[in-house]
C-alpha cells in the first residue's frame, strides 16, 4: 500500500463551498497527515470506505484497476470511514489495493459531505472543487466517467 506522500500539501488551500471540506487527516501507513483542502494540484478521486461495507468490498477491485490505468495522470486516495486500522489493511492487503489511503475515524468527511452512508467517491479537479460525485457503489462505467473526466482536466489546456 502506498504512503501520502503524494498528497503532501504545497500551502495551495483551494478549499471551500464548492470543494473538498478542510480537514486534516492521518494516512492509513506511516504518521503523515493529509490536509484534504491541498491535496496537491491535480485531479484526484477520493473514495469514502470501510472494511464492514460490502459495496465498498466490492468496488474496491474496480477502484485498483482504474488506478493502475490512470494514476500516473490522476491521484487516488481512498478514505477509510468509521473502522479500524487492523480491518482496514486487512481488507487491502487481500484486494491487492496499493494506493494511498487515509483514516477517518469519527467520519467527519462523510458528516461534511451529507452523505447518507458509504461508498462515496469524489471527483476533485485540480483547483480542489469536487466536480462530480457518486453516493453508493460506483459501477465499471460510472467510474471510467469519473476518472475520464478527471483525466481529460490533466491534459487540458
């Protein structure tokens, strides 16, 4: 599994009505901590999950293989909601998930989102607006939607 470092904040807040909810959270491995307002300049896909959540379980093998075609261009970063660090690496290490992914214990980004329950999974634009997202499990063509769209943002004039 991947460390954050890919998502260390640059001081380049982008936060705000439209976008990601100011938060602070640690990463699943190692002790940094990822400011989910800076999350690094580029499009991102963010995925709200939890290793007691079936649809996420099942999503999670998708979620890897869009990373593999598309995160050179694209970051991900999953959001491990209201579980625990055993359960969740677990959950990983089985799926082969390698990633980055951070913890929210007291699923505050879920409480920020207005979310009714997991999966969730965000497109974030570069400038931190989050331009599109889906509540519950994301389907094969619902998600090549998601990381199209974000992709095409990288190549963008």
């Amino acid at each position: 599994m991947a460390s954050c470092e890919a998502f260390a904040a640059d001081g380049a807040t982008v936060g705000g009505a439209a976008g990601v909810p100011a938060l602070r959270l640690p990463c699943l491995v190692g002790s940094q901590e990822v400011a989910l307002e800076d999350l690094g300049r580029r499009p991102v896909l963010v995925n709200l999950w939890a290793s007691w959540c079936a649809p996420c379980r099942e999503e999670m093998p998708l979620l890897q293989e869009a990373y593999e075609r598309y995160g050179d261009r694209i970051g991900f970063l999953g959001v491990n909601t209201q579980d625990t660090r055993p359960a969740a690496v677990s959950l990983l290490a089985d799926l082969g998930v390698t990633y980055a992914h951070v913890v929210d214990e007291d699923k505050a980004l879920l409480t920020e989102l207005a979310a009714p329950g997991l999966p969730v999974t965000l497109a974030v634009a570069a400038d931190g607006r989050v331009v599109d997202r889906q509540v519950g499990p994301v389907s094969t063509a619902r998600l090549e939607e998601l990381v199209s769209r974000l992709a095409a943002e990288t190549t963008a004039p």
